[in-house]
C-alpha cells in the first residue's frame, strides 16, 4: 500500500511539474506566442481567476475570455457585460479579445449542441494552446455546461485544458475555491503576493450588479486561504 501510494505520488508531482512548465512559458514551440482561452458562465466567474489572468499577461500570453450566457438571472445583462469588461480592461486584457455569447442564464444545459458549435467557432479562429474553464462540480448547471463543453473543444482541439474550482457541496459541507477531491489530479496555485491579493479585492468590487452575491465570497478571503 505504501509503494503504491509513492507512485502515484511521484507520478502526480511529475505530472504537476510537467503542466506547470508548458502553462508558465509565454512561447509555443514554434515561437508563437502562447495563447489562453477562458470560458466562464457568467459575467463575475472572472473573479476565480482573476490573479491568474493578470499573471498570464504580464507572462506575454494572449489571453482571451468567453462568457457562455448573459447573466440575465441575476441582473441587467448589459450592466453584467460592462462590469467584465472593465474588470478585463484593468487585467490588461485586450478588449477585442472578450466574447460574450448571451446564452440563456440557468438554461444553457437546453442548447449544449449550439453551445459547442458557438465556442468551437471562437475556438477556430483564436486558435488557442489551451483553455480555462470551471471544474464540473455538480452545483450551478451553467459552470457543468462550461466545463462540459470546454472539455469536448479541448479534447478536439488537442490541446491542454485547465479547470479552476468555484463553488461545491462535499460531505454536507459548502467549499469556495477548492476542489472536489479526486486524490489523481495535480493542482497547481498561482502565487499569492500582497499586491495580487489587493489587485483581486479590487477585482471583486467591479460587480456592484453582484454586489449580494460576492459579500459572502469576501468573507473567505484572504492571502493564505486563496
């Protein structure tokens, strides 16, 4: 039992280490320079992975952003779409590089085949080395069909996909920002600093539409915790 355990642990640090080297260089092989796409449900799921954007561009990736639907659930889908965009603008992120595809809100699970058809076509023409999407955790139906689709595009497109946690429910117990745990998968972190802490506080106060929502989020918050 115990070799065992030392494989699979040896095995999943190699694993890590070798995901970690091919996320962290900003060049593919051919020198072009590398490119990450991101694909959230709603205009405000940026905020898991708001240092992680801020640190790809400042790596010289490209990075690029979908949102699956228009978040008319919980508010104005206009007031939704600037609030990201703003947030995206201060990530240093290219405003031509934002897609918002305005999906129905908590409906999406209904036109899955039109969904991989619209993100496949973003997919195409960006031509992305890998891509960022929620975990499938079994909570909000619109973050499965991202990460649902998002693995479908990656898996044709041949190229890496990277999950980020959000919300879920283990054991009778609520979880924000961690895994469902599966014990085989390497995670890896992007490094915390004060400065990144301070970047994703400011983050989190771009969404005054959300503004219910995302004070719970801000209770959990701090450098060591995320």
């Amino acid at each position: 039992m115990k070799t065992n355990r030392f494989i699979r642990r040896t095995a999943a640090a190699a694993i890590a280490m070798l995901v970690f080297f091919i996320a962290g260089t900003a060049s593919a092989k051919d020198g072009e320079t590398l490119k990450a796409m991101y694909v959230f449900a709603h205009e405000d799921d940026e905020i898991d992975v708001a240092a992680k954007i801020f640190t790809d561009v400042k790596e010289g990736k490209s990075v690029y952003c979908v949102w699956m639907t228009k978040g008319d659930k919980a508010g104005d889908p206009e007031a939704r779409k600037k609030e990201a965009t703003e947030a995206m603008r201060l990530l240093g992120v290219s405003l031509d590089h934002l897609y918002f595809l305005g999906f129905p809100d908590q409906e999406s699970y209904k036109q899955i085949p039109e969904i991989v058809d619209k993100i496949g076509e973003v997919a195409e023409k960006i031509k992305p080395h890998e891509i960022m999407s929620h975990a499938y955790e079994g909570g909000n139906i619109d973050h499965d069909t991202v990460a649902f689709v998002s693995s479908v595009i990656a898996d044709k497109l041949k190229i890496i996909h990277y999950e980020f946690p959000d919300t879920n429910v283990y054991k009778g117990r609520t979880y924000v920002w961690k895994f469902l745990p599966d014990g085989l998968s390497p995670v890896m972190y992007t490094p915390m600093d004060k400065n990144l802490f301070a970047l994703k506080m400011r983050i989190l106060h771009m969404y005054p539409s959300q503004a219910s929502g995302l004070n719970a989020y801000e209770l959990v918050m701090d450098k060591n915790h995320l």
